[in-house]
C-alpha cells in the first residue's frame, strides 16, 4: 500500500518534471520559461515529500523539501532580474530576440 | 490515500499542461497556483502540514508578483492577440516524453524500501535537524539567498 502510493506519486512527479521541461524548451517568452521551471521543481518537491511520507521518520526529505522552496525562490528572483536587464537594454521579452549577448 | 495522490496528481499534471496551452498568460499564471497548490495539499496529506502551508503562502505571493511582471513587460499578456509563442515544439515533446518514460520507469522498476510512520512531530524533527545536523544545509541556504538579493539588484537597476 505504501510502496503502491509511493510509486504513483512518483510517477505524477515524473509528469510534472516532463511538463516542465517542455514548457521550458518550447516556449519563447521569458515568462513562461520560468513557469516551466517551476513546474520541474514543483515535481521535484512532490517526488521529496513522497519519499519522506514513505521513508518514515527521517528529515533528509524534509530538508530537501526546504532546500527546493529555497531554490524556486532565488530561480524566480534571478530570473526577473535578468529578464528587467534585458527589456531595459533592449525592450525584449522573447529568447529569440536576445540570442546574442553583446550588450 | 491512492484515491487523494491520483486526483490531486491529475489536477496538478493537468493544470500544469494547461499552462502551456491557454493563450492568456495571466492564465497561465493561476494555471500554475493550481498546479502547486495541489502539490501542496498532497505534501499536507503525506503529513508535512508546515511545509505544505509555506508553499501555498509563497507561491500565492510569487504568482501575484509574476503577473505584475507581465503586465509590465510583456507584449501580450491577456492573451487578446492569439499567437503560438512557442519554438521547436514537437522537439520539445520528444525530450520531454523521452524523460518521462525514463522517470517513470525508474518509479515502478526500482525496489524502493518503505518503513513505518514518523514518530515525531515532522515540523519540530524539521527544526531539530536544521538547527543541528543539518545546520550546513540552512547557513549555504542562508547565504544563497543573500547573494540573491545582492545579485538581483545588481542586475537589475538601471544603468542610465
């Protein structure tokens, strides 16, 4: 029973990781990168809370879980720092406009 | 418990899927809450209640000040204009499928060991453990973020 939850919490873990990343090759405004970047750690937080859940009594998963939180924050924070960067040297919101790095 | 991890599973899968088809990015956005809402009840239900509420908490934060973000910069925000913004997308899909049959695989295929319940109260064995053993673990944290805030207004104020 716990190993059968387990399995398919991972298994929308491993969906969650897949969405995202198509999310963050395919689309083009910067945004929505970042969306799909979320979305693969928002999978990888499920994947550590499941473990925990079935782990029992440790705090390694628990600490990782911290340690995703910590990591979506500062991804969102660089990444709208960078994207305010670019719209102010360029007026850009695309990855396509901004292929190359000359300022 | 299988019921709960399979419904919230399919809202969090399916909301996360709609994100990157809906035309408005506004929607996206709370397409995304929902996404990590669900994950957050299901950490709730796994028994991480504190950490399951700062996720909500945080996220809901962060989705506002990402739509403030695309209202600001973005050229099509409420999606009034239908455009695909998308490149390379049957690409994308490949990889993505190809890493989700890998993920998934590994799911069912390892043997993984299962023990009993927690005995402690997770939020206090959470605390135990970063203000002791794992104190290296909360000061890299600690000094991440403050890079962060240094970096992120480092980047972005303006240079004229």
């Amino acid at each position: 029973m716990t190993e059968l939850v387990l399995r398919i919490a991972l298994t929308v873990a491993a969906a969650l990781v897949a969405t995202g990343l198509y999310g963050a090759l395919s689309q083009q405004s910067i945004v929505m990168i970042m969306m799909g970047l979320e979305l693969v750690v928002n999978g990888l937080i499920l994947g550590a809370g499941a473990f925990w859940w079935a782990g029992g009594g440790g705090t390694d998963a628990s600490v990782l879980v911290v340690v995703l939180v910590t990591v979506m924050a500062v991804e969102m924070a660089l990444g709208f720092a960078v994207a305010l960067a670019l719209y102010r040297a360029r007026q850009v919101d695309l990855t396509d406009d901004a292929a190359e790095l000359a300022g | 418990m299988i019921a709960l991890v399979g419904a919230l599973g399919v809202v969090a899968v399916g909301t996360g899927l709609l994100v990157f088809t809906v035309n408005s990015m506004a929607r996206a956005t709370f397409l995304l809450l929902a996404s990590f809402v669900a994950v957050a009840v299901l950490l709730i239900a796994f028994g991480l209640g504190y950490l399951g509420t700062v996720i909500v908490l945080m996220m809901t934060i962060e989705m506002m000040i990402m739509a403030v973000f695309m209202v600001m910069l973005m050229m099509n925000p409420a999606g009034l204009m239908p455009m695909t913004m998308v490149h390379n997308r049957w690409g994308s899909w490949a990889i993505a499928l190809v890493v989700f049959g890998l993920l998934a695989a590994g799911a069912w295929l390892v043997p993984f060991p299962t023990t009993g319940r927690a005995a402690q109260d997770p939020t206090v064995a959470l605390g135990d453990a970063l203000m002791g053993p794992q104190m290296l673990t909360m000061m890299t944290l600690g000094l991440a973020l403050l890079a962060t805030i240094v970096g992120t207004v480092a980047v972005a104020v303006s240079r004229r």
